[in-house]
C-alpha cells in the first residue's frame, strides 16, 4: 500500500478513499479548470519526461517514476483500483484536502435537503461531520500548511544524498497560495478568483513559518548523516527561526511566536538527537494549533510589512472569467 509521508509533516492519504479529481469536478469545475492550470497539475505528464527526474529515478533504482512509492507520495494523486494501485492525476484536490471517500457525498449532501431549505445549525453539522471523516476545508491552515511543507521540504534523507534531489523547494506559504494555485471561486459563484485577504494572509505567513520550522526540525531529527540532507534542513530549521525572530518583534500580542522561536533553540541541530529535536518540534506544533484556535488575523497587523506582495507570488492566478 502506498501513503502519503506522514512522519515529516504530510497527512496520510489512503489510496482506497481516493475518489480522484473528476468526483471533484462535478460541483466544483472553476476550481478544477484552475486546477489545471497549474504544476502540480502538470507533474503528472511532465515529471516522467523529465531528465533531471529521469537521472535522480537512476540514481535510486527506480525504474517506474509513475508506480514507485518513491516519486508518487508527493508527486502524484494515488487511488486503489481493483486492488491495484495506480497514478490518476498529479497534485490534487484530496493531496490538500484529504482523501474524500468518507466526505465528499457528506460536505455537498446539504444534510438531506437543499441550500434553501438547509438550516444554519444543520450546515454547521455538516461540516463538522465532514470534518471528522477526514475533510481538510480552507479554514484549517494547519492541517493544510503540513500538507504542503510534507513534501515541500523533502521528507527522504537518500533521495537528497544518494538521488541528487533538491532537498526542498523555496516555499513560503503565501506567495505560493497566491499564486498559480489559487482557487478560491466557490463563494464568489465563479464571478472572481479571490486572493486572500490581509487577516488571512497573516495567517498564512505565521502558520507557513512555523510548520515550515516544525517540519525541518523533525527532518534534521531523523537524519543519520553528515551529508547534504542535514545540513540543508539545519539550514531551514536556522532560516525559519531567524524569520520568527522578526515576526516576534513586530507582533508582540502574539507571545507564541516567541515561544515557538525558545522551542527552536532548545535542541541542538546536530545527528543523533533526535528526542530533543522532536520535542521540540511537537512544542512548535501544539503552539500551532493554539494560534489557528485563538487568532484570526486581525490584531497582527505588525506582521504585514514581512509577508510577500503580489509581484512576489509564485506564477500567476487564474482570472474567474477564464474558468467560466
């Protein structure tokens, strides 16, 4: 069986409950068009004519790009099909929002009625059964930030020393959600790709920072070299911290930015210290999940001159009226 990488930071899918981006598509077709768009759309065609991938794929002994768990964890949408596992898309809906064959006829099932006729509590219920079936919905910055940081930053020690991969890319959670990716067109009713607005966007840079710091902190613990790979997610786990230092400065209603940054410097960055290291990366997480319950955006206005501005974004987002 084929999983998502769970131990660095990305969500288990598993392939059984993936219902593929078609089933998505039937409601929401502006945000699959846009979808398309994009590389993670992309990666499923192109990945394999790759030459760098091709020479990486050698160096690990994978013959198959598209069929070894290697490559297709974080480059591929996988489902079970007649007990046989297999690549239907690249990057997609359930790679974000959670493997949706326990959710998705629940989240569009307007609890047995209609839009009109649903009420307000029944909606809320809903969703919160959606939820706990495993639905990731736009609101959980967390559980979102850790999908995309679980593969963002590589999650295989080998597949940086031995394959030659990059070791991440330069995400920053902002100007890549701004981006090519944004789909946000279901509550505009496809009339505009809405971008973020300045409390979310906050959000979105402090949560980025901090699941980005969390996730190279676990990295350098499960390192068991001195190669490539620790050295790289050292220099994360420095870069993020020397972010939240500033981010601290200028916000300083928010005291878990601090405290995340005290966690940072608790364990050493070296090999064979990985206890402390995790500790320390499960005290950044539950600080985490303390800011998306206690705060919304709004009373960090410190944090704006920090966050990425349009020209910084990476690629362009999609116009509502192109996906019409």
């Amino acid at each position: 069986m084929i999983f998502f990488f769970g131990v660095h930071g990305a969500i288990a899918s598993d392939p059984a409950k993936i219902v593929g981006p078609n089933a998505c598509a039937e409601c929401h077709k502006q945000e699959v068009e846009a979808w398309k768009e994009t590389h993670h759309f992309k990666t499923f065609r192109d990945l394999p004519r790759d030459a760098e991938a091709k020479k990486i794929a050698e160096r690990m002994g994978v013959r198959r790009i598209r069929s070894e768990s290697l490559c297709v964890n974080c480059h591929y949408t996988v489902q079970r099909k007649d007990d046989k596992e297999e690549a239907i898309a690249g990057i997609s809906c359930e790679s974000c929002h959670g493997a949706g064959k326990d959710w998705i006829k629940i989240h569009s099932g307007f609890s047995g009625k209609t839009a009109k006729t649903e009420t307000k509590a029944e909606a809320q219920a809903r969703w919160k059964l959606a939820e706990s079936k495993g639905m990731i919905r736009r609101h959980a910055l967390y559980q979102l930030a850790k999908n995309c940081y679980g593969c963002h930053v590589v999650p295989q020690e080998d597949l940086v020393n031995k394959g030659g991969h990059r070791a991440g890319s330069a995400f920053e959670l902002v100007s890549w959600s701004q981006g090519e990716v944004l789909h946000n067109t279901w509550y505009s009713r496809g009339k505009d790709n809405v971008p973020a607005d300045a409390a979310r966007k906050r959000m979105l840079y402090l949560v980025g920072l901090g699941v980005e710091l969390e996730t190279a902190l676990r990295a350098v613990a499960k390192a068991t070299v001195r190669k490539p790979y620790a050295f790289f997610m050292a220099q994360r786990v420095d870069r993020a911290r020397n972010r939240l230092v500033a981010a601290a400065k200028v916000a300083p209603n928010v005291p878990e930015i601090a405290k995340m940054v005290e966690y940072a410097h608790s364990a050493a960055l070296k090999l064979n210290n990985e206890r402390l290291l995790t500790a320390a990366a499960d005290g950044v997480s539950n600080l985490l999940t303390s800011i998306t319950e206690k705060y919304d955006g709004t009373t960090m206005t410190g944090l704006d001159g920090l966050i990425p501005v349009t020209g910084q974004f990476k690629g362009t987002a999609r116009k509502a009226s192109a996906v019409n």
